[in-house]
C-alpha cells in the first residue's frame, strides 16, 4: 500500500489559517466492514488526534442506514472527520488544525494500524491562508 502524497503551500505575504490533510483511501472488500465499526472509527480518530498532539473537545456521529458513517471529533484546534462508504470499501478523512506541523507519517501509521487490509490512501497536505 501506498499514500501518494501533494504538498500545497502559501506566499510568505500570506496570514496562515492552518493545515488540512486529506486523505481519500480505500480497503480490500474483505475488510470493508470495518468502514462500518462505530468503535474502529473512533478509535481511529482518537489515535491520528493523539498522534498529531490535539485536543479533542467533542464527538458527533451521524450513522446512515443501511450502512456508513460520518463521524467528527471537534479539537481545541479545529477538527478530524471521517466518511464512510462501505459497500464501496472507500473513505474521506479530513485532519484539520490551526497547528502548521501535522505528523502525516503518524497519521498513515495509525490508518493502516485501524484500517487494517488498506487497499489505497491518496494524501494531500494542504496550509490554509488568506
């Protein structure tokens, strides 16, 4: 498995909002379940949120029937989410911060360590400014 990673960056003239990572990914079909695990989902979050040193603050879940997710940790610096396709195999996870060094190499280990059977993940690094 790899995460092909794009790094976006700002003019020096620019004020620096923060970082977002996005990661759009997909799992072998025999793994796809776990796409629909409430409790692997959040424990997912819980850890990339530890990894990158965030604070977690509160936790909203909205799961869809038959199937899937949409789960958002609210941070003290902003946020990580997570949407779920699983009879696709696929998600897209968003790692919000106003923090400019997120661990992008912590956070492909704590997905492939959740996601276990990770097929693909496309990564981009994207600094928010105006």
């Amino acid at each position: 498995m790899g995460i092909e990673l794009k790094i976006y960056s700002v003019s020096k003239q620019e004020m620096l909002l923060g970082t977002i990572v996005v990661l759009d990914g997909r799992v072998y079909a025999d793994k796809s379940a776990l796409l629909n695990n409430e409790v692997v989902l959040h424990r997912l979050l819980d850890d990339i949120t530890k990894v990158c040193g965030l604070t977690k603050v509160n936790e909203c879940t909205h799961a869809f029937q038959p199937q899937g997710y949409t789960i958002c940790h609210v941070l003290a610096e902003s946020h990580v989410s997570i949407h779920t396709w699983p009879e696709c195999g696929t998600f897209a996870l968003d790692v919000y911060s106003c923090k400019n060094d997120l661990n992008e190499a912590g956070i492909k280990r704590v997905i492939e360590r959740h996601l276990d059977g990770l097929k693909e993940c496309k990564c981009q690094k994207m600094v928010r400014a105006i």
